[in-house]
C-alpha cells in the first residue's frame, strides 16, 4: 500500500499520458495499489488534453514524448492551465522540458522506482492542500521557482 502520507489519505485522481502500453498499465497498477484512483489514460496529445478537460484530474503525469512525437510539453501546458490539476513529467528526455517547465511542478525521471512514485504523489498531495510537507522526494526534481 502507500506511504501513510496525504497522497494515500485523498486518493487522488489521476491521468497516465504515456503511449507505451506495457508503462501505462504498470503505473495503472501502481496507482490503484497506492489507493489512487487512474481517470484515463492516454497515448497522445489530443487524446491527454480532451481526457483532461473532461475527466478534470488531480494530478497528470506526463511522458514528453508521445506516439505524436515531443507533444507532452504541450500537453502539461493545456493541463496545468486548469488549476484543479497538477502535472509531473514522468520522462527519461528531462532535457526536452523547457526552462519554465511548461505549468508542471517538477519531473519523475524514467526508469522510476515505486518509491520515488509514491513519495512525490504524498508530496504532490501536501503542495496540493496547502500543507508544508517534508522537502522533495529523492527521485523528483522540483521546477525552478
């Protein structure tokens, strides 16, 4: 199960962005035995932003290079534009993420541990309700304030 931390208290709802499926369904697994509820998941940038605006998620986590190329950016864009959800890149091309991280908070690198996972979704959560947690997750690099 998860940390004990706020992440598991609020069972966030979240959207995978991944278009490899093998990924996406080992993180779908991840997320439900987290106590984490999966919204969507989706394998372009269409798909993400549509899934997003519907679904209006928690959190997304977002690969930067989709089945449509390097759309992930565009995709934490769209999505960090709706304050009701916080993205985290989740990409081996951290080098790819612009200066101002493009709205996401920071970025899980790939291969990811399910530790570092669950510790930057217990993180997410403090940010997300305004509490002052622990500093950030090893595994997690915060985006430049």
């Amino acid at each position: 199960m998860g940390t004990g931390n706020a992440a598991a208290d609020a069972g966030l709802r979240i959207l995978v962005v991944e278009d490899e499926a093998l990924i996406a369904l080992e993180l779908e697994c991840l997320l439900d035995d987290l106590g984490h509820v999966t919204v969507g998941v989706a394998g372009n940038a269409t798909e993400a932003i549509a899934m997003g605006r519907s679904t209006a998620p928690d959190v997304a986590l977002v690969d930067i290079h989709l089945v449509d190329g390097p759309t992930g950016i565009d995709v934490a864009r769209a999505l960090s534009a709706d304050r009701r959800t916080t993205v985290v890149f989740m990409t081996a091309n951290a080098k790819r993420i612009p200066a101002d991280f493009a709205g996401a908070i920071g970025v899980i690198a790939k291969p990811y541990s399910e530790r570092v996972v669950a510790s930057t979704l217990d993180y997410v959560a403090d940010r997300r309700a305004g509490r002052d947690g622990p500093a950030c997750p090893d595994g997690f690099s915060p985006a430049p304030v």
